[in-house]
C-alpha cells in the first residue's frame, strides 16, 4: 500500500505504510486502521470520535430538599458519637432512598458539596506527658 507524501514541491513521491506511520510518529497497525477508516469515511474518518460523545451525566441521588435534610442531619453528630465521614454519610444517603449500599465515594461526595470537612481533634502520643509538654512551652513576652 503506498501513500503520497508531499516534499513542498509540487511533486509527490510514493511513500509506503511502514514509513509514512515512522514519519508521524504511529504504529504500523494503526496507521493502517487510520488509512481504512480515511478510505472508508473520507476526511470524516480521521476526526477524534471521543470528543463526538456526550459527557457522562452523573445523576444526583437526592432531590433537593433530601439535600437540605441531609445538611441539617449533618449539623448534629452522628448516632455513634463520632464523627462524619464519607462512608457514614453513604449510609444516611442509603436510608434516606431506600436502597441497599451506596458507595462511600459518594458520601465524601456529598460532604464536599455541602461544603462540609473531617473535623477531627489533633492526634495525641498515648505516652505523652501533657505537664512536661506544658513546661516545654515557652511562655509568652520572655
């Protein structure tokens, strides 16, 4: 199979598969996908089909006034007395729609919208002496 390659002149020399696909920078088997699909559509064949489909539409799991429901719930603590996080969330969203599971990505998800973050306290050393810790620090103004 031979292609034609301009060389800025306006004569065309011969240029086969093999080397046409070297001098762009693509693979023989796809080079010769792209030559099946140019011979079969035209120039319409080339184009990147990708950019032709529409965008995955994500679907809200809650209407909004369960959204506003959520937000209230989330201004309380939770029933275990710890704190939110995307997979409780995730079961609060369950609940609320009656559905088996819905995945924890979609509680951080969820939390995120609602302009909500993981509001945990500084870890503390389970040895730390908190007098010594206290002695350390230096007090202010010496």
């Amino acid at each position: 199979m031979a292609l034609f390659a301009s060389t800025g002149s306006a004569v065309c020399e011969p240029l086969y598969l093999t080397d046409a696909a070297k001098a762009v920078g693509l693979n023989y088997d796809y080079a010769r996908v792209v030559v099946q699909e140019y011979n079969r559509d035209g120039a319409a064949g080339l184009r990147n089909r990708r950019k032709d489909q529409r965008p995955h539409q994500s679907r809200s799991l809650l209407s909004p006034k369960q959204l506003e429901d959520l937000e209230a719930r989330l201004q309380s603590p939770p029933d275990d007395d710890g704190v939110w996080w995307g997979p409780k969330v995730a079961r609060v969203i369950a609940e609320v729609i009656g559905v088996p599971k819905v995945w924890p990505q979609r509680g951080w998800d969820y939390l995120k919208r609602l302009e909500q973050s993981l509001q945990v306290p500084r870890p503390r050393h389970r040895k730390g002496d908190s007098e010594a810790q206290e002695a350390f620090k230096k007090t202010p103004g010496a």
